[in-house]
C-alpha cells in the first residue's frame, strides 16, 4: 500500500479545525433541533461538518464523501471520506467535554466491505487529538500510541456509551457477563471511550448501536495501536449496526462471553 501519510495529516487538520468550530459554542446558548431517530443536531454540527466537506472537495477532488449531517457525495476514485462532526451531540448539548470530531477514510477491497485505512479523531474540548493510517502507526498529541498489556477482563477497565442501548439491542445478558468480570466499568462514552483503548487508558469499549460515520476514523487508530475494533460477531467493519474496541489481549475472552 502506498503512504497515507497525507491522508492522515489532512484528516488530523480538519479534525482540529472542526474541533476549534464546535468550541464556539460549546457550553454557550445555542438551540438545537431533532432529527427523524430523536438525535439531536446543532448549528455546531452542521458548520463543522461543511467546513471539513468544503476542504476535502479541494484536498480530493475524486473521493467521496459521506457525513451524517448532509449525507454522500459520491466519487470517482474508489476512496470515502467519513465524517462526523460531533460525535456525542447529546454530550455536547449537556456541556459536557467528552464528545468528539471523527474524520475517516475508507477504500474499496476485494472484500464484502470497505476498508478504514486513516482516521483522526479529536476531542476538543480536552484538545486531545489521536490519528492513524494503516502502515504510519497511531499517534496521540504526537506520541506514539499503544494499547495496554493487560491480557484478561479480571483486571480490565471496560467503558460503554450507553447503559439503555444495550437492552435496547436485548444485550443485557452479555453486558452484565462483561460488567461483572472486569475490574472497573466507567461511562466514558462515544468515540473517547474507544480513544482511551488506543491509548493505553482502557481495555474495551461497548456500543451496541453504533453507525459508520461513528467509527470509520477508530478503525485504523485502534488497528495500529495495536487493538481490534469488530462488530459484536468479531468482524472487523464499520457496518455492523453496533460495535466494540479492545485492547487485543482480551479480545477472545470478550467474543467468548458475548456468544454465550
């Protein structure tokens, strides 16, 4: 494969320039609308998103793009650009600071599904920044990321989105299998949970719903720090309708409870 060093510089920019819209207002007095599934968008969402679909149209001409607020561009080259604006809009309509801004990149493969080959994802309301391309490693504020080598569930720190999402997909046995084992379970959710696995700080992240857009940027970032990002079946795509990262170590562990 060839460099996607530019690739990942362009996605890190845009995702730290988006991140610096949304911070306009975060916590200010803004309204915000629903959309048809009860999820709420802002003008936050919607200008950063136009802000990274303008500058992608001029970085690559030929890519598609796909954003969860203004839907898909299509292309020319095989390449999709997906985005999305924030991540964790309930969180950012709350004040709260951990929501994020995802910029991936997937291409066409022989396979069933596209591949996630670079990611950026932000978090700028902590002015945290994690990107990855297949084959350039992952980086966290510049540093080299890496997984932890904690290698089974007794000892694991495991973070989820939501608690009523998994009763919603009739996961609660699984989740209370999981939630029981580890040794610490936080709600530290959306994309920052999935961050804090690539880095070192967690060691599973769980989000029974879960959208391309919400993980296409995670997918590289957690490959090549060193982890998985699968649906719950252990596949690794960003069409599963839900999702969950780990650490790798205690990946078998985790299928083994989720299949019983």
């Amino acid at each position: 494969m060839d460099s996607l060093a530019r690739e990942m510089d362009v996605a890190t920019e845009l995702a730290w320039q988006a991140g610096r819209i949304t911070l306009r207002y975060f916590q200010g007095a803004f309204e915000y609308e629903l959309k048809e599934d009860d999820s709420p968008v802002t003008i936050a969402d919607r200008e950063a998103e136009q802000y990274i679909r303008q500058q992608l149209e001029r970085a690559f001409p030929e890519d598609g793009i796909l954003g969860e607020e203004f839907g898909e561009k299509p292309g020319t080259s095989g390449r999709r650009w997906v985005i999305d604006p924030i991540d964790g809009t309930k969180s950012f309509v709350q004040g709260l600071p951990l929501y994020g801004v995802l910029v991936g990149l997937e291409s066409e493969s022989a396979t069933a599904s596209p591949t996630s080959i670079a990611g950026a994802a932000y978090i700028p309301a902590l002015d945290e920044m994690v990107c990855a391309a297949l084959g350039e490693g992952c980086w966290w504020n510049g540093d080299r990321a890496a997984v932890s080598t904690v290698s089974e569930l007794s000892a694991a720190c495991i973070c989820y989105t939501s608690s009523r999402s998994f009763s919603a997909q009739s996961r609660e046995s699984s989740w209370s299998q999981l939630s029981s084992r580890a040794r610490l379970v936080r709600g530290w959710g959306d994309c920052y949970g999935h961050l804090l696995v690539a880095t070192g700080r967690a060691e599973a992240m769980f989000d029974p719903i879960i959208n391309s857009w919400d993980c296409c940027a995670l997918v590289p970032i957690l490959l090549e720090a060193g982890g998985t990002f699968t649906a719950w079946n252990g596949d690794t795509t960003i069409y599963g309708g839900d999702g969950f990262s780990s650490n790798g170590h205690v990946f078998s562990e985790i299928l083994t409870v989720i299949a019983n």
